[in-house]
C-alpha cells in the first residue's frame, strides 16, 4: 500500500465528506447517533486492554 493510502486509512479520511462541513474552518458535522455500546472502555485504560472489539 503507498503512503498516500495509509495516512487515508490511519485518520479514516476516506469516511470525510467534503460536503458534510460547516462554518469557516469547514469542520465536518456530528450527526446525533442513538447507538448504545454494551461495553466502553476508558480512553487511558485502551492501550492496556485484552479486548479489541
């Protein structure tokens, strides 16, 4: 894979939508979601985590 493709798929720029943005910096928009996880993990506690789901 080139360069190119993986910085794509490292900052998941392949799901932005250039016409999904607002204001003047163009930040893309967070759509409301209803979607509840079963389980959440604390961000510090991810990197030490047995669970990759």
């Amino acid at each position: 894979m080139a360069g190119k493709e993986l910085t794509y798929k490292k900052y998941n720029l392949d799901i932005y939508d250039p016409f999904d943005v607002t204001g003047p910096y163009q930040m893309p928009i967070i759509h409301r979601c209803d979607t509840v996880p079963d389980i959440l993990i604390g961000f510090n506690e991810a990197i030490s985590s047995k669970c990759y789901n």
